[in-house]
C-alpha cells in the first residue's frame, strides 16, 4: 500500500504531517526517552521486543521478570534499583508515551471506551479531554441507526447490560459534526466503526479516511455479518480475518480491531486479525448477557440480550489479555471494569500496553484522567522514567527470540 500523509495537529491547531509507514509496526512499543525504566536502563536492552520480552537474551530464552528489573523496583539488592529509587523521579517527568503503530502514538496509555464518552465533546464541561490518552468515540456506522428498542440499560451487581443497538447519526454526520473539533485537539480521536458487512465497514473506513481529526479506526466486530445470516465476525475466525483484511486495504489509518470475549478461544481469532493487517487489538467487548423483568415475565431488555461490561468483567478481560499477549505481536489495548490503577497496573502486567475505561466513567467522568496522574506517580514512587516496565510482568516465561515481523516504526 502506497504511503500516505497523516495529518495530526497539535494543541494549538498546527497542523503536523505524519508519515504514513508503508510497514506494520510490530511491537507494542512505549515511546519514552528511555523506552524502559531508568531503574532498568543498562543501554543494552531492546526497545523493539513484545511486552515480557524487555531485555530478553534470545540466546538464553527469556525471563521477564528477571529482565524487567520489577525485582529492582520492588526494593531488592539490585545495585540498579536502588540508584533509581534513590535518584528519585518527578512525578511530571515520567514518560508515559506509547505508540500503537502506523503512527498513532498516545501522549499515555489511558483511554476512554467506545459507546461511554460520546464523541468526547460532551464531557467538556467536566473533563480536560485533552489530557486522555485518546477518545475512541461512540460506534459508528455507514447509516443512520436508531438503536435497540427501550429500555436499553439496566444495572447489574458489579456490572450493567447494555443493549443500545449502535444509536448513531451515520458516519457522514459524524463527520460533519464532529471531525472540525477533533482535528483541533491534541487528543487523537479514534473512530470506533461497525457494520453489517465486510462492504460496510469498507464504506465507513473509507468516508473516515484523510479526514483531519481521525486520528485511527477501532473495528467494533462484535456485530451480526448479515451475509453470514447473522453471525457475529468476531466468533468467526475467517470473518475477522476478511473484514481486516479489507479494512486494511482500504486505509492507511492506524487500525486496531476489537475482540469479543463471547468465543470459546479468543487466540485463534486474535492471531487471524493480527496476520490481517490490524495494528493493534482491543479487548474486550462486552459479554453477552440478560436480565429479566422484577414479575419474571420476560426479558427486561427491549432487546432480550445486552452486554455486560464493568468491575464484573475484568478477570475475563484480564484472562483474554494474558491469553491473547502471548500469541500476538501487535499492542493490545485492554478494556473491561477498569475503575482503578490496581486494574490499570493488572492489565499491563498482563501484556497490555495501553487501557480503554469504559463505564465506570458513567459514575466519575473523571476517573480516566486521575488515572493517568495516578499512573504517572506510580512509576515515580518505582523510579521508573517510563511505564514500560509495568508492562507484560505477569506472562509466563517464553523460550526462544522475541517473535518479529518487521520492522519497527517510529515516528
Ligand atoms: C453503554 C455502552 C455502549 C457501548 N457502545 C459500544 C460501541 O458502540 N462500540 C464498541 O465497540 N463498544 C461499545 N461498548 C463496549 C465498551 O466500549 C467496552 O468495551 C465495554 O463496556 C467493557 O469496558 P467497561 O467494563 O470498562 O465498560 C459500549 C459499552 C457500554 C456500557
């Protein structure tokens, strides 16, 4: 595919032009001075390795743990550790950059979900938008969708069924209304796209593409394949794979697909989409779930089935991002029932490099930006420059090199 001309704008409006690499980007990659710790920095580690592999000998198999220097920050003898900790970190120093490939690097990991912030513009009144790592903004799709028939939400404990049916104005619209003050925001806004078919998706990734203020498309693929009578592309391997595949044909924008947690075996499908072209993964959405009605005389949903997302969700979430960091070379952005930096720290050390929260910010719209600040002075209580350490602590041990498709992109 030919390179192309991204243009980014900064925060006052200037526009930025990026370029486009013709080559996937392979590695999750935190983008700071140092790319590692400070209290782990030896000038010899990679900086292009997978989460788990920081500093992994391929001559020798791996030993994260080990690599990673955790035992340094955690306050052992290492004579690394304690210069850090001693040295100390401003809490404002500390780089918490990362690149999710084909140029969309995020100022820190810390994301708001598709379908829980809008399109960003609505939460300005309470939330300094600009500060999130970026906005991936409500499901859009090549038409106008009036959404599920009420009532659509319902709480549950720890959790909430949702079953909005992608209400949005088409992606036209979107554009229109939106795309002007997107492109004047240091956050970049990712759009998070569904359809119905491969040709769908094609149509709405293609309307989104060299508009300014889309900074990256997020496949929502949890969504019935009308062609494949109603099978979602995200239980299917081969779907996903196809709807990528043409996705990434059809855009040079940074493409990062969303994986269900309604399968039994998410890898196969994650590695499928990974091989398509996508540039990073998402996981998860919500998982499929109902509640009935208080007389017990049917479902409570307009529409039987919701999914189920919150604090309920996360040792499935948690379990999909380990499994899915283990197969993949590509980043993975973690989702679900994130409502603290405990969880945002779970899903790194599980393999994550950046988080999205979702809705938990319906109780706090400014839970996701804390969490940045929260983030920031963790790695500075560990003497860590950048987060990168925190990430892929908890993977298992993996022998032989680091996997590696290409190469490496920075911006
Ligand atoms: C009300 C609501 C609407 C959602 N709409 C979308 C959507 O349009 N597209 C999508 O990919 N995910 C959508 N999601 C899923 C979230 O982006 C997220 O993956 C999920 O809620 C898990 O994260 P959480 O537990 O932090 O909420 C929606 C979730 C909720 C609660």
């Amino acid at each position: 595919m030919k390179a192309k001309k991204r243009v980014m704008t900064t925060s006052a409006g200037v526009p930025t032009p990026k370029r486009t690499p013709t080559v996937r980007k392979i590695k999750p990659a935190w983008v700071g001075p140092s790319s590692v710790s400070s209290a782990t920095t030896s000038g010899k580690r990679p900086t292009t390795t997978r989460p788990g592999e920081v500093g992994a000998d391929p001559a020798r198999g791996m030993d994260p743990i080990a690599a990673l220097g955790i035992g340094d920050v955690a306050g052992s003898a290492s004579p690394d550790g304690l210069r850090a900790s001693r040295a100390g970190i401003d809490a404002g120093m500390v780089d918490l950059s990362v690149d999710l490939g084909r140029g969309l690097v995020l100022e820190n990991p810390v994301m708001v979900a598709s379908g829980t912030f809008g399109y960003g513009v609505e939460y300005g009144e309470v939330v300094d938008v600009e500060r999130l790592g970026a906005i991936c903004c409500k499901g859009t799709t090549l038409r106008p969708r009036q959404g599920n028939r009420p009532p659509r939400v319902t709480e549950t404990p720890a959790g909430m069924l949702n079953s909005i049916g992608l209400q949005n104005p088409g992606v036209d619209a979107v554009i229109e209304r939106y795309a002007g003050l997107w492109a004047g925001w240091r956050v970049p806004v990712i759009v998070n796209v569904a359809g119905e078919s491969i040709d769908d998706y094609v149509a709405v990734v293609r309307r989104l593409e060299s508009v300014p203020g889309v900074a990256g498309v997020e496949l929502n693929i949890s969504c019935p394949n009308v062609g494949k009578g109603g099978l979602q592309f995200a239980i299917d391997r081969d779907a996903a794979a196809a709807v990528t595949r043409a996705v990434r044909a059809a855009t040079d924008l940074p493409l990062i697909v969303k994986l269900s947690p309604n399968v039994a075996d998410v890898r196969p499908i994650a590695q499928a989409v990974a091989d398509a072209g996508a540039d990073a993964l998402s996981a998860i959405n919500t998982l499929s779930g109902m509640a009935l009605r208080a007389d017990r005389t049917g479902p409570f949903l307009g529409n039987t089935y919701g999914g189920l997302s919150g604090p309920a969700i996360k040792p499935v979430a948690l379990r999909i991002v380990y499994e899915v960091a283990q197969v993949v070379d590509i980043p993975i952005v973690a989702i679900g029932g994130i409502t603290c930096l405990d969880d945002v720290l779970d899903y790194l050390a599980a393999g994550a490099v950046a988080v999205q929260v979702g809705t938990a910010i319906f109780a706090d719209p400014t839970l996701p930006i804390r969490l940045v600040d929260d983030l920031r002075a963790e790695c500075a209580s560990r003497g860590l420059a950048a987060y990168g350490a925190l990430v892929g602590t908890a993977l298992p041990q993996r022998p032989g090199p680091p996997v590696s498709k290409g190469a490496e992109y920075r911006p």
